[in-house]
C-alpha cells in the first residue's frame, strides 16, 4: 500500500542533520512497521543522505506526536525541537513509500 508522507531536513547543533519523515497520527502503531517505513526511505534517498538520522513522527507536532528514531538521540533531540518543527517556516517535501 502506498502511503504519502511528508520529510523535511533539520539541521541539530551538535551532530549531523536528522532526516524527519511525518505520518498522519495513527500510521505507526509499532517501532517495527515505523522500521520498515524506514527502510523503503532509505532506498529512495540519494547516495550522501544515506547516513542521516530518520526520525518518524506519527501525528503533529502540535500534539505531543509519537517518535520513532534511529537512535535514542535523534528522538530525544527531536522532541526538543518540536515548537521549531510545527513553525510554518519548515519546508516539507510529499513523499510516497509503499512498505
């Protein structure tokens, strides 16, 4: 089933960029279906995002969203963020996967 998301790039002080995948709330039920959602991203990612950090996040930033990260980090840092990631000014790109 082909599902469309959004990403958007967000550069973290400390460390590389996180790559941010959102899904309507309720997409992700489980880490594991957010894991293989992962998986079909990276196969759509050029050759120089491969090693980003992808966070998914399931529902708005807004509403206190469930994360899913590649690493404990990335989550924590994103949940930090997340005032920043629901401004208007953040650029997100539509994205289909099918997983």
């Amino acid at each position: 089933m082909v599902r469309k998301l959004l990403t958007a790039l967000l550069a973290r002080p400390q460390g590389g960029p996180i790559l941010i995948m959102k899904a309507p709330w309720g997409t992700f039920r489980a880490p594991w279906e957010a894991a293989r959602a992962i998986e079909a991203l990276k196969k759509t990612l050029p050759s120089d995002q491969l090693h980003l950090d992808i966070v998914v996040m399931d529902g708005e930033p807004t509403k206190n969203p469930k994360l899913f990260g590649s690493s404990p980090g990335s989550s924590d840092y994103i949940r930090s963020v997340l005032a920043t990631i629901a401004a208007p000014t953040l650029t997100w790109t539509p994205t289909a996967l099918d997983w």
